[in-house]
C-alpha cells in the first residue's frame, strides 16, 4: 500500500528544492499531498500529475490562516508521515503535531549550513528535531555544521539525504570544449548575495584578464549585491569582457551552461549547491572553493581553491582556462557521472522514499 505524505513548503517557485523533489515522490510506492504556505507567484512551477497542491494563501508560517490550514490537513485520516523543511512552519506543524497519540510521523530536511544562520533560526530547528521521527541533512557537511548542542537535539535519529538535479530538464545539453583560437568562457550561476564571494571572483577574473588571458567571466543571478557588483565589475577594467546577466529562467540557464567551457563556485559556505551539480550534468569542468561541503558534493574532479586566497582563485581559474584536453576530458567525464549516478532527483527521491519506509517500519518515538 502506498504511503501518504503530505510535505510542507514555503513558496512554489522554480529554485524550491523541497518543491521539485517532492514532485519526485508521487507513485506505486508514494501519494504526495503538498501543502505552500504562501502564494504562487506568477510563473510558478506546474503541479507534477499525481501529486496534490494545497494553497493556504498565507503570508507567513504563523498566520491563523496557514495554523488552520496545516492543522486541518495533519489531522486528515491515514496519513503516514509529514515532511517539513522550513524553521518557522516546520515548529507550526511540530507544536500541532506533539503529543498525539497515533499521529503521523514528522521529517524534516536541514537545507542551510546551520553555523551561518541566525540564531532564532537554529533555536526554532532544534524544537522541531525535539518532535521529529526522523532529521534528514542535504549534506553530511550541514549535519556537521549543528554543532554539539543541535546533534544533541537529534538524538541520532538522523542521516545524510543528498539533493538531486533534474537531469532531464536539462536534457541533451552538453558543453563543448573551447575551440582553437577562442575566448574561454566562464560562468557562475548563484544569487548576488555576500555567501557567495562574488566579489573576490571577479577581482581575480579582472586580474586574469588584464594579463591578457584570453577569456570572458558571465555571472547569472539576482540579488541584494547586484548595484555592488556592478561597481566591482567597473573596478577591473575589463568590464567588455564580464556580464552581469541578472536572474534568468531555469531553461534559459541551462543554455547559458552549456554555452560555457568552465564553472566557477566561490562560496564560503554552502548547503548543498545545486547548480555547482548542473554545471557537472552539463559537462563542465569546475572550480570550486575548498570548503567542506563542495569536497563532498562535487567530489576529487574539480579544482580547488582557498575562497579567502585572492592568489590562490586567480591559479585556479588560470589552471581552469589552461586545462589540457585530456585532462579536461578526464575531468569532465568523472563530475558529469557523480552527477549522474549520485545527484539526479530520481536518485534523491529514493533517498527520500527509503528513509520513509525504514522509518515506517520502527516504533515510533516519543513526541
């Protein structure tokens, strides 16, 4: 008989991780009901068939309409588990939820690097886990970063579910080596956001340009730091040779990656980064700063740098522009089958569906 699961996102937008992967679920094994807290925005993401989309129309996790929405829709009959991501509307469902006898049990995917957010966020996660059947990590790096008194919150009642990538939006899609006597072209995909280290990527872009490599720097994404960094653009000098392409749609995106002959990920601190994994479906070979979680996700193939090193990203990119071909096929071929093999949504929905039949299969813990 198929379990019935009710997952609990914020928004329905095309970014939504818990959104796209919950659309994965539905099947023999999985009836999926999600519940979105607050409105749809225009060109949202369509409802996968088989799966039920619940619209609360709230604006906030704590609004009386969202409490009633959610409390109504735990109490529904035969329904196996919950499955929360978000801090706020993951304690609404939690507070709902503690202490009655034969309800449903609770999941909740850790998403950010818990040492990089706020500390009513981490406060409200930890109430949760202190609910919850099961706490699932996007990362064993997010795992790690609950620190001694979060792991404490778990009670081992956790474990590693990695993200995965829609490798058949992205499709046919495949980058091409740069071609004799060409520019190379490198990109980012990430929100303008400091995390990110947008800046001291393109301080070293304009370095390498000014030395006359022979290459052009393209960076798609919206957010707070885009006035900054366009002025940070200006600063190298080389501005003819850099873009700001701003936010673009996922389809658009994926043409943009496979119009480029390297990727760049610069951040201090991830979650999981999902476009770093897009870049590798595509066929790209990345760069990517050597942090903990970007070791794990993307795995020996890429080439890494100290995001607080300006010298040590400037010899990235530059060993990125130069690879030879072999090396930059053998590179090309081992991210492009993690990606495939370990990071695809398919491979994460099972992630998901086996941790819901073995916890199904356990008597449940205290709430």
């Amino acid at each position: 008989m198929a379990l019935r699961v009710l997952h609990v996102v914020n928004r329905r937008v095309a970014e939504s991780v818990p959104f796209e992967l919950a659309g994965h679920l539905h099947g023999p094994r999985a009836s999926v009901q999600v519940a979105v807290l607050q409105p749809s925005a225009p060109g949202a993401p369509g409802v996968p068939p088989g799966v039920e989309l619940v619209e609360l129309g709230a604006r906030l996790a704590a609004d009386p309409r969202a409490v009633l929405g959610l409390r109504r829709l735990v109490r529904q009959p035969d329904l196996d588990l919950v499955h929360v991501h978000h801090a706020t509307s993951a304690v609404v469902v939690a507070a709902l939820l503690a202490g009655r006898r034969g309800r449903p049990r609770l999941v909740k995917t850790e998403h950010q690097d818990h040492e990089h957010q706020r500390v009513h966020q981490n406060l409200l996660g930890w109430l949760c886990h202190l609910v919850c059947d099961l706490v699932l990590y996007n990362s064993a790096a997010t795992g790690r970063s609950l620190g001694r008194l979060g792991r404490r919150t778990v009670r081992g009642k956790d474990r590693v579910a990695h993200n995965g990538v829609d490798l058949g939006r992205i499709g046919a899609r495949r980058a091409r080596p740069p071609a004799t006597g060409a520019p190379v072209a490198l990109g980012t995909v990430g929100r303008l956001v400091p995390q990110k280290n947008h800046r001291a990527v393109l301080a070293a872009v304009g370095r390498l340009l000014d030395d006359g490599v022979d290459a052009t720097y393209e960076l798609v994404g919206g957010g707070p730091q885009a006035d900054e960094l366009r002025e940070a653009v200006a600063a190298t000098g080389c501005a003819d040779r850099i873009t700001l392409a701003g936010p673009l749609p996922r389809d658009e995106v994926y043409d943009r990656l496979a119009g480029y002959h390297g990727f760049v990920v610069g951040s201090r601190w991830e979650g999981f980064c999902n476009a770093a994994v897009e870049a590798m479906a595509v066929g790209l070979p990345v760069a990517a700063a050597d942090i903990p979680v970007l070791r794990e996700v993307v795995g020996p193939g890429a080439l890494f740098f100290d995001p607080d090193d300006p010298a040590s990203i400037e010899s990235a990119l530059r060993s990125l522009v130069s690879l030879p071909a072999d090396e930059r096929a053998e590179r090309v071929a081992a991210l492009r089958r993690r990606a495939e093999e370990d990071l695809s949504i398919e491979a994460a929905a099972e992630r998901y569906l086996s941790a819901y039949e073995q916890l199904l299969d356990r008597t449940p813990g205290p709430a």
